[in-house]
C-alpha cells in the first residue's frame, strides 16, 4: 500500500546515486544513515532543498570520528580536541613558571629554598609529564577509556627508560657517520631500541599517535572477548603489541624527524650574507607548527653546542617571539568575543602564559582552532625572526622564554645591550602586531563568541505567564548544544534545546504529558508536553548501534507520564566502555512554534531542577 513518504523516499534513493550505491543503511529517531560506494554520486544541495528533509551532514566514516571538512579542519580538530581536557592545567603551570622566573630573577637566592622547588615541581611537572596528560586527552577524543591513554603515557616517561641514555652502556649505532646517528643501549627479542638523548618527556607526537592505534585496536578486539574478561584481556592485548610499537617504531620515527628539523635550520643559517635572515625568517615561521608536533625539542641541542662551542646561540633567538604573537593574538580573540566566562576561563590564563613564554594554551585552545589568528601569529614571528637574524642577535645564557629573558641578551663580555634592545622591539612589534591584525581580520570563528541567548529574568517569568518551564531529565552537567559532537544537535537542525552529560543512568520525565514516541533501542523518547511542547531526550550519541544493549524502558509509547516519573534506565558504564558518548541532548523539535527556547541553568543538575524555558 503506498503512503505519503513513497516519493520521498525514491527522491532520496535517486539522489544518494541509486539503489547500487547503497552499502548500508541505518535509521534513528533523528535521521538516515547511509553508507555509499561513491559520495560525490550524491545529490547534497538537491536533498537539501527537497520538502521533508531537514539538512544533509556528510561524515568522514566511523574511522574517522565524524571528521568533517578539509585535512586541516580535521588535523586543528584532533589537536584541539585532544588538549582541551588540559589546558586550563598547562596555562596554570605556565603562570606559576613566570611568576617563579620573576623571583628568581628579583632574589639571587630564590632557586635555592625549598618553596621554589616545590612550586617549580608542580608547574614543570606538567609539562615534564605532558604524555601523560596528552594521553588522556587522545584517549577521550578517540572514544576509549582514558586509562588506556594515561597509561601509554606514562610508559613513555617511566624513569627506567627515560635515564636509558645515561645509565646504559651503547650497543650500537644505527646512521652512523650521518646527521641521524643514533645509539641504542637496549633491544627487544634483537630490535634497537632507539631513544632520544632526554626520554620521550614533554613530548607530543608519540603518545597521540600512540593513543590512535590503540584506539583502532581497541575497536577490533574489545569485542572480541566475552564480556566477563573483556575489562582485562582488551587493556592486556593492547600494551602488549602497543607499547613495543611506540618504543620501536613510532618514538625513532619523531626523533628522526626532529633531527633533519635540525640539519635543515643548521644548514639554511651557514648560509653566506643572508643566512641570518632566512634562518630567522623560516624558524620564526614555523617554530608554532613545530611546538604542535613537539618537534622543536630537536633544536635544543644545537642550542646547547653552541654555548658550549661559542658562548652565545644565535640559532634559537627567534623563537623568543611567537610568544609575544600568540599573546597579542589571544587578547584580540578577546576582545572579539563576547567575553562570557566560558571565554574568558579559556582566553586570559592562555594570554598571561604566553606573556610569561609558555605558548601550548594560546596555541590549542585559542589560535589554531580558529586558524586565522594562528596564521597570522606565524608571519608577525617570520617577519621579528628574520630581524633578529639580520642583525645576528644572540643569547649568551639559557633563559626562558618570556621577557624575564631579555637579560640573556646583554653579551657577557663587553656589556653590549644593542641584542636586548633589538630583540624587546621585536617581541612588541610581534604582539602589536598580532593584536591589531587579528581585531581586524579575524571574527570570532570558534562558534564560542555567539552571543548566548539569555533567560527572562525571574520577574517576568512569573508576570506575562508566556513561559513553557521544561525540567531536568537526567542528573549531570547541563553544556549547550554547540558541544555536542553531532552537528544534528550541536547545529539546531532538529530544534533548540540543550545537553546533559549524565553522572547516572536514569531518565525522568522532563514535564506532563504522553509519550508520542519511544525508539525500539531506547535510546531515544519522544514526549508531547500538556502544554504542546514536542521533547526529544536522545541518550548517547550513536547509542542506536548498540541495538538496544543496556536500555532499559520503564514506560512503553503511547503512555501518560507525571514530570518526575521515571522513564528509562540505562548502563552508563557499559556504553562509555563500548566506545559511545553518553552526552543527553533535550531538543524541543516543533522550535518553530515558539518564540524561543532558551537554557534556563549550565553546570550541575538534578532531576526536576529547570532546565530549558520556552517562550510562547
């Protein structure tokens, strides 16, 4: 018998390539799901703009984490996304750091007490550690359990294999006679194990790459092993062949790479007459992107054969001013938004760490994400680096990275300050710059600097009588929308509403009213208020892969409910385990018949607390 959606669904089928280009096919209480052969046989602005469609979202496949975009929107989303978790802590540790180098230099004496070296532990300790830390930020973004990732990290900092270097006697050498020589002090059943002269600490590249191939192994075997073990067979498995592959293949891998960094800047700097200057020009250019990849460490040796060589290094003096553009491109991303506490708990920490030489916080969580202000810090720091270049600025002692470091300018012989000089007018010049370029050229591009919509104040809420109050179903932490990891949800195309991501697995009804619709899964329910507000509570996202696999309904469709009453369980746990955001979002989907819809409370929630208010 035919119905109503019959052209609809033969328009869809034409428009995704036919029949033939159809590798699968899933449905939810939210949208269609296809698998096709051929994404560009797919008619996207022709699905968009036919009536019963809402919007078309194309994804870069289940291995790819929904990945959208271009190769570099999806690189500054896996970086971004993997140190969100902790750059509140690294721009903590960077301000400490400042403020411990502005003692040290105010009080000869200072390095010395014991306050210092403990206030020193825990801010370098940080960054000494940072694997660990990147671990279970990659280990979130992938989706597996966080212990996995931390662990991974901690293999790479264990002191055991960090003073291999220095404890060991040399087995071998592998390039020998060529820039990449390295020695090896230990082997796996006849493998070199390779290591760089300080550990893999402060390192970047080797833990997420790390973290990535568990993550891929943990999807392959997880599943594998009955459920009873699983919880120690799959993290067993994984270090087994993950820890060695890190060790043999992925470490040695960076390290060469930070070596030929080495050999490129050693080589453009011996250059003659202009080799100053287009060493400082590229080094200032890409010393950002090497930070990234943690591959400016491969520089510091050079640095340190200097000194000891010389006396002074002029190699490394640019890099003293992408900092100083990173501040100034962090306080013009300020002044460009709308300044709410979410921005400002992000922005200011990240601008005082860069003032103070610690860059990681402005560059994760505030430049690159945005992509613009990060370019443009890239060429003010090529344009200071190829000044102090030309004019062969040096350091003549180690010194950090802020302007606590502009003593270590003053040549220790003659007292000649012109290097100071020149190098503080570039470290201005640089943040100004970076300041005025970005306020100028860069709008706000997070997504963060729209301007929140705000509830009614209380008084009219209980005057005009216009407010449809919808309350809490879940117990956790209330975010907005544009935090889900969904662009159905995080961009309204079903409605207006907001997200909770649950502490428990229990699901209240969020006000009176019938249960229009409850998803076979149940992972989804549809509620029709007495008011005539339509509620979608969506627990998990992707949770409809599960088929039903801890959920369990309390009610059934078509049943009345009391706000308050419970509505379905569900085993938190095991969906985190299988891989699944557990991440609520409540959607009001007939948005369209009201006024507004806007979030009443963020932060902690219980059940029956106000959650969302709907303006008639």
């Amino acid at each position: 018998m035919a119905n109503k959606y019959d052209g609809l669904s033969r328009i869809i089928i034409q428009n995704v390539g036919g029949k033939s280009n159809i590798v699968s096919l899933e449905h939810c209480i939210t949208r269609l799901r296809f698998v096709l052969k051929d994404e560009t046989k797919a008619n996207t602005d022709v699905l968009k703009d036919t009536d019963g469609i809402v919007t078309v979202i194309q994804a870069g496949g289940e291995e790819a984490q929904k990945a959208k975009g271009s190769l570099l929107d999806r690189f500054t989303d896996l970086v971004s996304g993997v140190f969100t978790p902790v750059i509140g802590l690294l721009g903590a540790a960077g301000i400490l750091k400042g403020l411990l180098t502005l003692w040290a230099s105010l009080d000869g004496g200072a390095s010395a007490s014991g306050a210092y070296a403990i206030w020193y532990a825990v801010s370098d300790g940080l960054f000494y550690f940072l694997p660990v830390l990147l671990g279970y930020g990659t280990a979130k973004k992938f989706k597996i359990h966080e212990g996995l990732g931390m662990a991974l990290g901690f293999m790479l900092v264990y002191p055991s294999m960090v003073n291999l270097t220095s404890t060991a006697e040399v087995l071998g050498t592998i390039f020998a006679g060529i820039s990449f020589e390295m020695n090896y002090y230990n082997t796996f059943f006849g493998i070199p194990i390779i290591m760089p002269s300080g550990g893999y600490t402060s390192t970047v590249v080797p833990v997420i790459i790390a973290v990535a191939a568990a993550a891929w192994l943990y999807r392959r075997i997880d599943k594998v092993y009955p459920a009873y073990v699983r919880g120690f067979l799959t993290p067993v498995t994984i270090f087994v062949i993950v820890a060695p592959l890190t060790y043999l293949v992925i470490g040695p891998v960076s390290t060469i790479l930070c070596n030929a960094i080495a050999v490129v800047f050693t080589t453009v700097y011996g250059l003659p007459v202009i080799g100053g200057l287009l060493c400082g020009l590229l080094l200032g250019g890409v010393y950002q992107i090497l930070v990234i990849f943690g591959l400016h460490w491969g520089l510091m040796p050079l640095c340190m054969i200097n000194y000891a060589t010389l006396g002074y290094d002029m190699l490394l003096t640019p890099i003293f001013v992408p900092t100083f553009a990173q501040a100034g491109a962090v306080l013009a991303s300020y002044m460009r938004s709308d300044r709410s506490e979410k921005n400002a708990s992000l922005m200011i920490p990240a601008f005082f760490s860069a003032m103070f030489g610690i860059s990681e916080p402005a560059i994760y969580g505030v430049t690159l994400p945005r992509k613009k202000p990060f370019v443009i810090t890239c060429i003010m720091s090529a344009i200071g680096g190829a000044v102090t270049g030309f004019f062969g600025v040096s350091t003549f002692t180690l010194s950090g990275g802020s302007f606590f470091a502009l003593p270590a300018f003053i040549n220790t012989e003659n007292g000649d300050m012109t290097g100071m000089f020149i190098m503080a007018t570039c470290m201005a010049g640089g943040f100004v710059l970076s300041y005025l370029m970005t306020y100028t050229f860069c709008k706000d591009e997070s997504g963060e600097g729209k301007q929140k919509e705000k509830a009614l104040p209380e008084k009219q809420v209980q005057t005009d009588g216009r407010i449809i109050s919808v309350f809490a179903p879940v117990e956790g932490e209330a975010v907005e929308l544009s935090e889900v990891e969904d662009e159905v949800f995080s961009r309204e195309v079903l409605g207006k509403g907001i997200a909770i991501k649950p502490v428990n697995g229990r699901v209240y009804a969020p006000a009176d009213g019938v249960i229009s619709t409850f998803f076979a899964t149940g992972h989804a329910v549809g509620i029709t208020t007495d008011s005539g507000a339509e509620l979608l509570i969506h627990v998990g996202m992707d949770t409809v892969k599960l088929e039903g696999k801890g959920f369990y309904p309390k009610k059934k469709e078509g049943d009345r409910v009391k706000k308050g009453e419970l509505l379905l369980e569900f085993d938190l746990e095991m969906i985190t385990k299988e891989g699944f955001s557990t991440t609520t979002p409540i959607i009001v989907t007939n948005t369209d018949a009201y006024v507004d819809v806007v979030p009443a409370l963020f932060g902690r929630v219980k059940p029956g607390d106000m959650l969302l208010k709907i303006l008639r």
